[in-house]
C-alpha cells in the first residue's frame, strides 16, 4: 500500500494545474452496500468470460473500494486512442491504453507507465475505474472507463494481452462514457464530487487488499478498513511530507486527506510529529546553511545536504505505521527535483537510543535526469544497474558522500559529550516534548546516565540515574532528573550544570540577552531542598538527588554534573 500511495500521488503532483492553489490528493475507503453495491455490480458484472477475473464472486460478498482522487490538477487529458497523433500531456492514454510508458517531461517524480501497475495489482481483481475531467479541444470534458489487467489467454485459437475495458463500444474499440453521462454515473457509484468548472482524477480501486496486520495472537489477519486508511495517512507522512510542508509564503504544493467508510481520518502533521521532525528540521535547512557535497574528479555538486538531531518518540504511534525502518532514525531521506521521498539511507546510531537523527540529500539540479534514470518502476532506491560511465560515477558518489557524511556527524556528536557525558543531546529539538509528556509546552530537557566531570580525584563520585524529563510542578512547566552519590568517607560537592543544547553540543555562551535554563533547587530522598545548583554531601547525607529545572521556551536543556570530592575536608 505504500507503492500505491508513492505512485499514485507522483501522477498527481505531475499532473498539477500551476493555476490551481496546490493539489488536493484523498484516498477514501469505503464498503458499498445495499442500492450503491448493485450499482457497481450491474456496471461490472458479468466480467469478461475468458478471463476468470472474478467479478461475480466478488460482488457476492462486501468488497472494498478505494477512490483516489486528486483536485487542482489537470485531469487526464489527451486523446482517446494510442493511435491517434499523441501530445504532450496525453494522460488518458498512458493510464488507459499504454503500458509502460516512459515520462515525457523533466523533474517529474512519476509516469502513468510502469508505475501504474500498483493501481491494478492492489485489486483482488485486477479491475480499476476511472473517472477524469480535463480540458480537450477548448472545453472541459469528463470521461469515465473501467479497465482491467490480467493474464494472457487463448480464446478460439487468438492470444489475447489480458487487457480489458468496460465502456461504449465503437469500431471495436471501448471507449469512456463522456461528460453528462460520465458524471451521472460518477455520482451514482458514489464518487467523490466535482465542481462543474473544475478538473481532476477519481481512481477507484475494485475489490482493494488492504494488506494485513498483527492481531492480538499475533498472527496476520487482513486489515479493517480504518486500519488501513491510518496506515495509509502514516504512508502520506512518510513519502509525502516535504510537499506536505508550507514554503515561505505559507502556501502548500500537497494537500492530503483520507477517510474511511465517510469518517475523516486524520493525516499526520509532519511538523507535529517527533519520529520525523529531524528529516523536517534538516530539510528546512538546505535553505539556509546546507552542506554541498561534491565530486572532486571530475569536479561537480552531487547535491545539498543537511542533517539535525532531536528526540526518539517514547513508543510507536499511528504516525509510525508505515515508516520504512524501526526505533529512532539514523537515516538520511534522499529525493530529487520534485521533493518526493526516494528513500531513507541508513547510517550509524547514536550511542543513546532515546536520541535520534535525520538527515536530507537533495540532489543538484544539474543531474535530476540522472538520479532519475536511476530509480526503478516504482521509484524507491537509487541504483547503477542500468547505468554506465558518468553517470553511474555521480549515484555512486552521491551515496558514499552522504555515508561519510552521516559518519562525520555521529563521531563529532561522540567526541562532543565525551568527558562530561558520553551520550549525544536528548531534547535536541524540544518542541517534541510537547507531543510526548502532555503536561509539557513545547519545552525541552537534555541528559543521560553517564560519568560526570570530575574536578577532584579517582573515580566518578556522582551520576544521573535519570534522564531529564518535562513534569507540572504547581502547575509550571518543570525539567526534573535524578542523579546518585556514590558513598564516600568524605564530603562530595555536586555543581550542577545546565546549558542550551545544539545539535552538536551545547552552547557555550548564550546570546547577549538570552534566557537561559536554571536549576532551581535540589532535593534529597528524605525531603531537604537546597536552594540553587551546588550541593555538598556528607557521608551520611541521603545519596539520591532530584534536581529541579526552570527551562527555557523554545529551547532543550542539557543537563550535566561537575563534582569536586573533598576527602572528608569540609
């Protein structure tokens, strides 16, 4: 299912009207019943006799559709036929009549060529309907046809492909019901309307598998259709989200919706949700402060590049349910020209697994044909098989720059909290937290249970045995952690430190001006508070602290312990 969102929202976006204020893109899930099922019925069945699709024993039961649509975009134009004088733009065709087609214009993510095989392979039967406005010969005009795709077979001695049509048949040759008729029959299956002057595409997928998912036995079972339709929200999210994004005028390119049975359901906000926040912060980036990464012989851009840290979620959501990998990202989400996801390259993990990373390459516009001669049907990886020569030199190159890339940034983060502590920030991004800890506003923490700096001799005296965390405390927000005092025949002094985290350290001196984070007080197991950040403890004080932290808005907070042990001086 997540081909099918990554193929059919390519040809939407390909098929974008520039006029229009972004594209509209929904895939609704529904089970027809009673009147509206026979409907469907009475217009598909009996199905073609030689080809065993299916279609009676499949309306014997309770199928489900689903209807891609898109709106703002151009339709399905050109001719009916593949023999006619093709144009530019000729979409019917391709969808309809051609198979394989190759795309005709530059820095397009998709083509109704080889990619729209996900459409027919996602029904049980094979079976798709379309229905498409576009504009043609100086007016708008509606078409609807139903195709199929199966085997070849032999019938009275002829092979036949195995394609199929349900429309008016003239000369032979189906063609799609036309305007007025279409959208009557349009309305009656239950598609999703159209205004009269506007243009678009409604695919409705027959008899659609929804893929299964893991009862509570944990063995595989089909999915339910609000299953799937939250599974293919999260598919939007994580293939979709750089269009799904505002540019700077506040405008969008892609507008995603998904309903299941007429009940809307939400699609994730990228900019909302921590599992892919860092690929959003890193993507944001290019436009500011990326990295080019370069060929030296012969010399060229490869592409731009940028890479941001911030928390790993605290479990799975519904966002998660179709990312391409598992537990925190340590990838780097790789796209062209038209900013869809080509994939997610994995590089090395962070030391801290509450800690994550994401990572955008972007490849120069110079070498788009490249990079997209290098994708396969479906558009998921990049690979040289069939290439040769300079070009198979610049995917190649691309790759490994950004694994050397990924590598450079996981050992500075190492060597940065080397010392003090020897894990990466925690919080780097802190408006995540608010999705995590409810009480919460969008306010960060930073810490790990490592070895803190020393400024006296032998061994650590003290550690953080909890990482920091958001808490309500008399109803503000407050970062509370824990750290231990290891016993000691003398005094310990504890200096607890906070500072602002970055994502490759921490900063060492705030801004003229700035608000800074502040630790408010300590306090011991049997309920002492020590006004402050420095603490001594004696030999017979309680050995576990809680430390009490004022953030800042907007910002994460490293925490860190600096102990000086005193050998039993006061």
């Amino acid at each position: 299912m997540t081909v099918l969102v990554r193929e059919s929202a390519q040809n939407s976006l390909d098929a974008a009207d520039p006029d229009s204020s972004g594209v509209r893109y929904g895939v609704h899930l529904t089970q027809p019943e009673d009147e509206q099922l026979g409907r469907w019925q009475a217009l598909l069945c009996p199905g073609p006799s030689a080809a065993a699709l299916g279609v009676e024993e499949l309306f014997s039961g309770r199928p489900v559709i689903i209807t891609i649509s898109d709106r703002g975009t151009k339709g399905l134009g050109g001719p009916l036929h593949a023999d006619q004088a093709l144009e530019p733009g000729a979409d019917f065709v391709n969808l309809l009549r051609n198979i394989g087609e190759p795309p005709e214009q530059r820095f397009r993510g998709g083509t109704y060529g080889f990619g729209k095989g996900a459409l027919f392979t996602t029904s049980s039967i094979g079976t798709i309907l379309v229905r498409t406005r576009c504009r043609w010969q100086g007016r708008l005009q509606s078409r609807l046809i139903a195709a199929s795709l199966s085997s070849k077979f032999q019938r009275n001695g002829r092979v036949y492909t195995g394609r199929h049509w349900w429309g008016h048949v003239v000369d032979d040759v189906p063609d799609p019901l036309l305007d007025a008729e279409a959208d009557d029959l349009a309305a009656r299956l239950g598609l999703p309307p159209m205004p009269s002057d506007g243009r678009g595409t409604d695919i409705a997928i027959v008899g659609a598998q929804l893929g299964s998912a893991m009862g509570g036995d944990e063995e595989e079972r089909q999915r339910t259709v609000r299953e799937a339709a939250d599974y293919l929200a999260s598919a939007m999210m994580w293939n979709l989200w750089p269009l799904m994004l505002p540019d700077s005028a506040g405008n969008f390119s892609l507008h995603c919706h998904v309903s299941a049975d007429g009940v809307d359901v939400p699609v994730p906000n990228p900019d909302d949700e921590p599992s892919i926040r860092p690929f959003v912060d890193a993507y944001r980036a290019l436009d500011q402060t990326p990295t080019m990464l370069r060929r030296k012989r012969p010399a060229t851009v490869l592409g731009s590049y940028a890479v941001r840290a911030g928390i790993a979620p605290l479990h799975a959501t519904q966002a998660s349910l179709a990312a391409p990998f598992i537990g925190p990202s340590h990838h780097c989400a790789r796209m062209r020209a038209p900013r869809l996801i080509v994939d997610y390259l994995p590089g090395p993990r962070l030391a801290n697994d509450a800690v994550q990373y994401g990572a955008v390459f972007l490849a120069d516009l110079d070498h788009d044909r490249v990079f997209a001669d290098a994708e396969p049907p479906t558009h998921d990886a990049w690979v040289v098989n069939e290439l040769s020569g300079n070009e198979a030199s610049i995917v190649r190159r691309a790759e490994a720059e950004v694994r050397s890339a990924l590598e450079i940034y996981v050992e500075r983060q190492t060597d940065d909290v080397a010392g003090a502590s020897t894990q990466p920030p925690l919080g780097a991004l802190s408006s995540r937290l608010s999705a995590l800890i409810p009480t919460a506003s969008g306010l960060g923490a930073d810490g790990r249970t490592a070895a803190p700096s020393t400024g006296g001799r032998g061994a650590s005296a003290a550690w953080i045995t909890q990482a920091p965390r958001m808490m309500s405390i008399d109803g503000d927000s407050r970062i509370v952690t824990r750290f231990q005092v290891r016993p000691n025949p003398g005094k310990v002094t504890i200096h607890v430190v906070v500072s602002v985290a970055i994502d490759v350290g921490t900063e060492s001196e705030p801004p003229a001006g700035a608000d800074v984070p502040t630790v408010l007080e300590l306090r011991d197991a049997a309920g002492r508070v020590v006004p402050g950040d420095i603490v001594t403890v004696g030999p017979t004080d309680p050995r576990d602290w809680t430390v009490i932290v004022r953030p800042v808005s907007g910002a994460a907070a490293r925490v860190r312990l600096v102990v000086h042990e005193d050998g039993g001086e006061p």
